[in-house]
C-alpha cells in the first residue's frame, strides 16, 4: 500500500453509486484518485521505493537474512533516515507529468461515512479515534463511540507500520457497509496516534484487502466477513483503476462481481503460489516491443495499494536494454517522456500490455526523459516482482477469496 502521503492533491469528482443492500447484484464503488502534480522526480521514485521496502519488510527481511546492504537500507528506511519522508519532498520543481498515487473511496462504519484506501497489499481496516492528537487525526472526522448503538470496545492494542507511516490504536467492532455491502460485526482499528504521514492526504484510513492471515489486528477481514455473512453471492471482487490522463474515466471496485462494461473479452485466472496472505500470483514472462525476455520462475504480488512496479534490479535491467533511449540518471531507471514502447507482462498464457504513458511517470528535466514506472527495488528476492498501479490500470482485476485466484482482462477506457 502505502505511497499517498505526497502534497499536492488534485480532487476529482467523487461519485457514489448508492447500491442497494441486496446480496442478488454485485455492488459497485465508484473510486476517487490522488493525483500529484508536483514534486521533485527522484524523491518521488525514492519515496514509492523506500515505502515498497517498509511495507513489504516482512518479505525483505526473509529473503535477505544474509544480505547486510539490503538489511541496512531496511533499517534506514524504517527509521525514516532514507530520503523517503514526505517532509523532504522538493515541491519547487514543477512538471506536468501524471501519477496516480492512490485510489479511495467512502465505507461507513456504525452509520459514519470515513474514505478509506482500498488496498490489495494490506489485510487492516482502521481510522481515526476521537482520542488521537496525532496532526492526522486532526485533519480527518474521527469515528464517535457515542453515536453508535451497535459500536463494541475490543480494546487489544495494534500497531500497523506502512511505508514511511506508522499507526497505532486498539481494536474495536462495530457493522461495516461498503457500496451497500454489509460486514457485521467487523473487526477494525481506531488509531491513538498516527504518524505525519497520513497528514494532508484526502483519506481518512485505510481498508486493506489481502487475505486474513496478513491482519495486524488479527481480524477476518470486511470481504471475508461479507462473504460468510452471505452478503454477496461471489467470493470475489474486482478493481477499475482509472487514469488521471483519460479524463472522465471512473475508477470502480465491485463486491462479489465484476463490473463488464471496464473490461474487453474474457477473465483469465491464475491461483496463488503461497499462503502467506498476498495476492502472489505465478508471472510467465514480460516482453518489450514484442520481444520475449525469457524471465523464468518470477511471482508477482498485485498491489493497488502501491504506485510503481518494484522488480529486482537484474530484471528492471534487462526491461530498460531493449526500451530505446531508456537509461539510468543516479541510479534511477529513465525513459523519453514520448516513449511508444509496449512493455507487456505474461499472466497465465495471456500477455497484457502497459500504456506508454504509464511507464514514463515523471519528466526528470534531463534530456527529456521521465522517470519510469518499473523501478529497481529488493522486495521478496530476486524472483518476487511487486506489481502496482503502473501496470493495474491497464487491466480489470479480480480478486476471489474461496479459489485463491488473481485474474486480469484488458481494461476498457470510457
Ligand atoms: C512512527 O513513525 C515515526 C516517523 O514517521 C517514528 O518517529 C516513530 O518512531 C514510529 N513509531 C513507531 C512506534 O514505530
Ligand atoms: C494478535 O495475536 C497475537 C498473537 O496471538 C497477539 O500477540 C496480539 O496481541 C494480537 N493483536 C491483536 C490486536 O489482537
Ligand atoms: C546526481 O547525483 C549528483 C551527486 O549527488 C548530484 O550532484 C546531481 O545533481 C544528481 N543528478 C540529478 C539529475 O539529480
Ligand atoms: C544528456 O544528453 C547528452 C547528449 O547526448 C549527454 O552527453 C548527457 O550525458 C545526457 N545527460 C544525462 C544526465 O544522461
Ligand atoms: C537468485 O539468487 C540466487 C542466489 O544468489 C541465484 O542462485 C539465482 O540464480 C538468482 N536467480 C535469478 C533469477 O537471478
């Protein structure tokens, strides 16, 4: 999850297709996309690297036990000390280059309407408490105990660490309804203190939608629990991500369906390869301008909760050597902003293709090149790509619980 704490937001137009509670239709949320505008290129590929490392620090610290560069870029990342927090964004540099940073959209809990991020790569609900003095909390409308007869105090302290941010509260229960969807008696977290992170951002928390076994807060998590409850009639739900650059295009996430008019032809499905609780799917190859690269063995784990792509190093490599003009300036992968490229990625037999503009993120001001969206970066060792909204905007995704199944189709821009 976690690369939203950046400054300059651009609002779009927030609509909510008010579903009726009915378990026969699958619910759609219309999603609301954090756009930045300005910043300074290599912190904002810095911030989205250092935020992959803490948030996926679990994986990193396994699969680098022996390594100690990779522990100790770790600990400076978890320490803040990198480069990665978003007080130290240059926001002089103006570009009018595109990145989506975030999707949201409202849940209410008890009857109090909160917009959270819908994340992938995460498995905790929370938001704000009354009792929180953290500047964040501040900002955001906090949950009332008071104004909820079916609210129930849990009490257990939970402490979530994202990216640069950090959060901390105790567990409560209380009904949940997303898009008309009901959760009853969901478990979430209401936060005593939160970090500056979550500070001048337009969400209020976050509602994370990975599988169970991922949950700080050690909670079934909402989908589950509609799912059991017979809330909706699928185990699964599927995601819209849409562009700041096809202006009027409305991002949507569906509960127990999958919405037909964003996406061309048929779904196909791939089963997770381990049980730890992301969406690890197995990748078959990515190709540039055609050309096979003959990856062997990688896992991807789909993200909308992160913005770049984060591959190992070698492989971010191998992708750059056949984009033409594409290079490295301080060690961070460039593109020509005009690039036409197609750089695809290989699910399951069935090769899905990144948009041009999509991979050249940012004008770094040098030579007319962009900062690319596939970016280097040690997460789960070096077969483990994590996958987020570069290449997610590109598809319709479905997330099914029951079959333990990722599935992508061509995305259809309205
Ligand atoms: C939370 O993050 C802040 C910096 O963002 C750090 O100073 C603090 O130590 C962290 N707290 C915990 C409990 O990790
Ligand atoms: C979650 O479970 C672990 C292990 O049983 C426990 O240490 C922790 O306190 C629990 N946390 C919450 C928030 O319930
Ligand atoms: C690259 O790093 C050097 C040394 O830190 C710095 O002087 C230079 O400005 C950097 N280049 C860019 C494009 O940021
Ligand atoms: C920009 O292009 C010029 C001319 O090709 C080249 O000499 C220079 O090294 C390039 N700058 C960077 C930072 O790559
Ligand atoms: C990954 O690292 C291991 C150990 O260093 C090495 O044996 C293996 O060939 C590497 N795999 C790839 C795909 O680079």
């Amino acid at each position: 999850m976690k690369f939203f704490a950046l400054i300059t937001l651009l609002f779009l137009a927030l609509s909510v297709n008010d579903a009726v509670p009915v378990t026969s239709k699958p619910t759609v949320i219309s999603l609301v996309k954090q756009a930045n505008e300005k910043s300074n290129w290599l912190n904002v590929r810095k911030i989205h690297q250092v935020r992959a490392l803490v948030k996926y620090q679990k994986l990193v610290k396994t699969a680098y036990a022996s390594d100690k560069d990779v522990l100790n870029q770790l600990e400076l990342a978890i320490s803040g000390k990198s480069g990665g927090k978003t007080g130290e964004v240059d926001l002089t540099v103006e570009v009018s280059g595109n990145i989506d940073i975030g999707y949201f959209g409202p849940i209410t809990i008890g009857g109090q309407t909160f917009n959270t991020i819908f994340d992938t790569g995460s498995s905790d609900l929370w938001v704000p408490s009354a009792g929180c003095n953290s500047k964040a909390c501040k900002q955001h409308e906090p949950f009332d105990t008071k104004a909820s007869k079916t609210f129930k105090l849990l009490n257990k302290d939970f402490k979530i660490q994202y990216g640069t941010g950090n959060v901390s509260g105790i567990t409560a229960q209380d009904n949940l309804v997303v898009g008309g969807v009901e959760s009853k008696g969901q478990i979430f977290g209401l936060t005593n203190e939160e970090s500056d992170d979550f500070a001048n951002v337009p969400f209020d928390g976050i509602m994370g939608m990975a599988l169970n076994q991922l949950s700080a807060e050690n909670a079934t998590t909402p989908f589950s629990n509609m799912v059991s409850q017979g809330s909706v009639n699928n185990p699964f739900f599927g995601f819209h991500l849409q562009r700041s650059l096809d202006k009027g295009d409305t991002g949507s996430l569906t509960l127990g369906g999958v919405d037909n008019s964003k996406f061309d032809g048929s779904i196909t499905f791939s089963k997770l390869v381990n049980n730890q609780g992301f969406w690890e799917i197995g990748l078959d190859d990515a190709s540039v301008n055609g050309k096979p690269l003959n990856f062997n063995g990688r896992s991807a784990i789909i993200d909308t909760g992160t913005t770049l792509v984060v591959i190992p190093e070698e492989d971010a490599k191998k992708i750059h050597n056949l984009i033409p003009g594409a290079t490295q300036i301080n060690g961070t992968f460039v593109v020509p902003c005009n690039t036409n490229v197609n750089v695809a990625f290989t699910f399951a037999g069935v090769s899905y293709n990144i948009d041009p503009r999509d991979l050249a993120i940012q004008p770094t001001g040098i030579n007319n090149t962009c900062a690319s969206g596939i970016s280097a970066g040690n997460i789960g060792g070096n077969t483990t790509w994590l996958v987020g909204d570069v290449f997610l905007k590109n598809v319709y995704s479905v997330y099914n619980i029951q079959d333990l199944t990722v599935g992508f189709a061509p995305s259809k821009i309205k």
